[in-house]
C-alpha cells in the first residue's frame, strides 16, 4: 500500500510542476493524476467507494467556496454588468448550442437545454488565474470577464434546482420555474435575515473561545446542515454547501472563514479531481476520439463567437471583445459538477457514456485555453493579429493623469484616505489584492487597481516615480507586508514621503525603523481623539490638550507606554 501512494504522490507532484510552468491550471495534474493511478493505466488504486466518499466531499467543499465568493452587496454595486453582460453572454452561448444539439444527438430538448446551458459555462479558477498571472485584472476585459463568471456563478442555484426538470422527473415546466423563481428569492432573502441576525452572533460565540479547531468545525457544521436540509427539500446537497456559503458571505467573519477552509477545500477538491479522473472509461474515449476532437473545436468555437457578438453589440472595443471571447470559450467546472452530481444522485438526464464523452470535452477545452491565449498573446505582440488597434497593457489608466500620491491597500483606511484626496483633486492611485475591494472600489468611482505593493514592477507600472510621486501612504494591516512594501518604495523613489498605518506600537516602532515619515498607531490615535473630545467637553484648552498629546506621542509615544497594555 505504501508504494501505491508513493508513486501517486511523485506523478501528482510532477504534474502539478509541468502543468504550472505552462500555466495549466492544478484541477487539470489532478485530473491526470487520477487517469493514471486509475484500472486503465498504471492501476496504483481502484475507484471503491471511499474515493467516490472523498469525490463527493471535494463536490460539496467547492459548491461552498462558491457560494463564499457570492455577497448580496457585491452583487448590488455590480448588479448592471453582472446581469446584463453576464445574462446576455449565456443565453447567446446557449441559443447558438441549442439547435447543434438537437440535430447532432438523440437527447430530449430539455437534455438539450441543459448541456446547452452547461457549455455556457466557464472555468472561473483558470480565467481568474489566467487575469492574474497577465495582471489584467484591472483592465476593462478584466472587470468585464469578472463580471460574466460571477453571474454564471450566481447561475448555478436555479441550473441545480432544476435537475430534476432535465431529467424528465417533473414535466410541469411553468409551475417549477415559478417554483425556482420563488425558491431563488427566498434563498436570498434566508441569506440576508440567517447570515447577519443568526450566524454572526453564533459565530461571534465560537470566535470568543479563541480556538481555532472550533472555529473550523463550526464552519463544517454549517455546511453539512445546509446540505442535508436540500435533501429532505429533494434538492441536491451541493445546493445546501452553496448556500452554507453565502450564508458566510454575510457574516463579518467571511474572510476569516475563507483563511481557515481554503488548506481542506483545495484537499478535498484535489480528491473530487483524481476521483473523477479515475473514473474517466479511456477504451470508450479512445472509441469516440472524433467526437470527443469534434466537441471541444466546436464548443471552443461556437462560444468565441457567441461572446464575441455580444461583447461588440455592448460597445466593447474589438481587442477586448476577442480577450474576452478567448478567455471564456472554454467549460468550466460547473459543467464537471453538474455531470457528477447527476451521477451521484441517480439522475439519468442524460445517457451515462455521453455523460463520460462530455467531461472529456469540456475537461480538454480547459488544458486547450491557456495554449490558445499564450499563442494569442504572442501574435498580437508580434502585429500579426488586430495590428489596427494598438497594443494597450493598462486601457483603464489615464496616462495624462499622473498619480502624486500612491495607496497600499484599499480597507477601511485606505478608502478613507482615497476619499480625503479625491475631494482635494489630489491624483492618486490605489492598489490592493483583494479582488473584492477592487471591483466595489472601482464601481464606486475610486481609482483602485489589482496588485501586489511588494512587486517592484507593478508599483513602477502603476506609476510610482522618483521624480512625480510626493507621497506613499502604505495601508496595510500586516506589518511584514508593510514593511517590504516600504523598502521596495524606497528602491523606486527614496525621496517620496512614506505615511504608513500600524496597528500597535510595536508595529510601530518596526515600520519607523525603516526611515518612514509618520507611522501612526491607529488604536492609540483613535484614543487621543476620542480623549481630546473628553477633555473639550470638559473646558480643557485646545493648547493643554495640544500639550498633553505632545508630551505622549514624544519620543515614539512613550508617555503611554507605561500606561496601557498594547495587545492589539
């Protein structure tokens, strides 16, 4: 039994590195990995049930994880792209699937209309990823990519609600899609009332034991409640984990929770890949080899130029059109769920060797995505393709506008700031890696952009100069982060002015240490404002108080050293 593992381990690790030098996402070493440590290759395991048990957690872990990406006030600020872009890309890709469909194969139109719907789909992990890795999430093909895969993230509670519908179970369309209609909403408006007034006190319990393995299983608790109460409602769990996880959304301890499920999720994830990969009947895909090429040119194909149309008909310039088209031309893992979970549940919407010949297709679509937009990539820059339209790596910034002051980080203090200098007129330019706070941030009209402030290349790209910028204000609650932050400032621009945010006087006297003009530890200054209103209200002077908040920030705030206990 050791060696078995050994060797699995050794082939997942190998793949993981070649796959990742090529920008491959790891869902795809995982897939391999399972193909061939499955009967049909090197046989190191058997797919008995305690794979098919760990598939079915990795299922039910990644309908959380989407359902924790999805918050009703994210959805609100970017409701007009989300709904109109989003909706418009997917019946477009659906329309066009529709009646290829349903002259190529035997299936019934509602069999049709869901694999139509399922090709609508995209691969959220490899796009993002993809944006990351070109740094493209800031630019107008990035906001908008971003958008399209939310909504077909928001998609999937009714797609999975109707299940049953597609697989002839129910044949009363009208009243089930008023049922869906009436089961979205009240899904909702549960997320909305549960998550603020139900979780956060729950949750605000668990967190003041300060364990973290309660934490933890609190979380897991919630996931597998949700999943079970779908299954006496006759709907399936992955339906319940969704929605465990927008229930997390809402709370304030979501961050939290995403910090501490992310380690299992991507392990049982892994599992749910290899349980599938191992499942894959290579003799019947070797069989139906054409049908398999055929499916994923023209998936790959009919999706470029269904997005395509749409992304023009939206006014959206043509470089960014074939960007878009590209990126998102390909299946996603929805696709991958819903065929497991029609097979775990016993739903035969479909016969089970078409069920195998889609996976394949939509699993080879995703390998083929990276290859096609490196070879995109390279044409372009090399004028081949769309030499009309010159080549812009950042459309979304103004480059007459030329940044005087430089944010890390967009939280609360940095938003704050953001807001102090656009009432002033004063340019500036804010970065974060929080895709959350970029997108809200920029749909609220802030100048905020995706990156890493440690990244010499992406602070001088975003504008940081010696000679231009005055002032780097470093907004960061993580005092390592900080301070790397600031030594690459000072390797760009070591005359420009560094105001940095500390938690705690400790963090403090750290970040002062590397030459910054003001680091302000924000739990003490917030008490000398709240303690000077005291002190005002009190017929104190302005110029005693001015004193006494002297005397204690002197000397790196040693007048209140000896008079708090600073474990913030």
């Amino acid at each position: 039994m050791t060696l078995p593992i050994l060797l699995f381990f050794l082939i997942l690790f190998v793949l993981v590195c070649v796959l990742r030098t090529a920008r491959i996402g790891a869902l795809v070493a995982f897939l391999f990995a399972g193909v061939l440590s499955g009967p049909y290759v090197f046989n190191l395991f058997e797919l008995t049930d305690t794979w098919t048990f760990l598939g079915d957690l990795g299922i039910i872990f990644l309908w959380f994880t989407l359902g924790l990406e999805i918050n009703m006030r994210r959805l609100w600020d970017m409701r007009r792209t989300i709904f109109g872009f989003g909706a418009a890309q997917v019946l477009m890709v659906a329309f066009m699937m529709f009646p290829i469909l349903m002259g190529a194969t035997t299936w019934s139109v509602l069999g049709c209309i869901m694999v139509a719907l399922l090709f609508a789909m995209s691969s959220t992990s490899e796009d993002m990823q993809i944006l990351t890795d070109k740094n493209q999430l800031n630019t107008n093909m990035g906001r908008q990519t971003f958008s399209i895969l939310l909504f077909q993230d928001l998609l999937s509670i009714p797609l999975l609600a109707m299940l049953p519908v597609f697989a002839g179970k129910s044949f009363n369309l009208g009243a089930t899609a008023i049922d869906i209609l009436v089961l979205s909403v009240a899904l909702i408006l549960g997320v909305v009332v549960v998550g603020r007034f139900v979780l956060n006190p729950l949750m605000r319990l668990v967190a003041r034991l300060k364990s973290r393995e309660a934490f933890l299983l609190a979380i897991m608790l919630n996931i597998v409640l949700w999943a079970l109460v779908m299954q006496w409602l006759g709907l399936p769990a992955g339906l319940g984990a969704f929605l465990a996880g927008m229930l997390m959304s809402e709370t304030i301890y979501s961050h939290q929770v995403n910090a501490e499920i992310s380690p299992y999720s991507m392990l049982f994830l892994a599992f749910f890949f290899v349980a599938l990969g191992m499942g894959l009947n290579l003799p019947l895909l070797g069989e139906k080899w054409y049908i398999i090429l055929a499916g994923v040119v023209g998936l790959v194909v009919i999706k470029f130029i269904a997005i395509f149309i749409v992304a023009r008909v939206r006014h959206v310039s043509v470089p960014d059109s074939v960007g878009i088209a590209l990126l998102l031309s390909q299946g996603g893992e929805f696709g991958l769920l819903m065929l497991q979970t029609m097979k775990t549940s016993g739903i035969d919407a479909l016969p089970t060797q078409h069920q195998e010949v889609l996976t394949a297709i939509i699993i080879l679509s995703i390998m083929l995505t990276p290859i096609l937009v490196a070879v995109f990539d390279m044409l372009r820059r090399r004028g081949k393709l769309l030499s009309k339209y010159p080549l812009r790596t950042m459309d979304d910034i103004d480059k007459s506008i030329k940044p005087i002051v430089v944010i890390c980080g967009f939280g609360r203090v940095g938003q704050i700031v953001a807001q102090m200098l656009a009432s002033e007129n004063i340019p500036y330019i804010a970065l974060d890696l929080d895709v959350n706070a970029v997108m809200m941030g920029r749909e609220r009209g802030f100048n905020v952009m995706y990156g890493n402030s440690c990244s010499e290349a992406v602070l001088r790209d975003f504008g940081l100069s010696p000679r231009r910028t005055r002032a780097v204000v470093v907004a960061l609650d993580n005092v390592a982060t900080a301070r790397n932050t600031i030594l690459t400032v000072h390797q760009i621009a070591p005359r420009a002015k560094i105001f940095a945010r500390a938690r705690n006087l400790a963090d403090t006297r750290e970040l002062l240490k590397h030459n910054v003009a003001q680091a302000l530890p924000e739990t003490i200054e917030s008490s000398f404002f709240l303690g000077s209103g005291v002190l005002s209200y009190l017929g104190v002077s302005d110029g005693k108080i001015t004193s006494l908040l002297n005397n204690l920030r002197a000397d790196n705030y040693a007048g209140v050293e000896q008079t708090i206990a600073d474990r913030t």
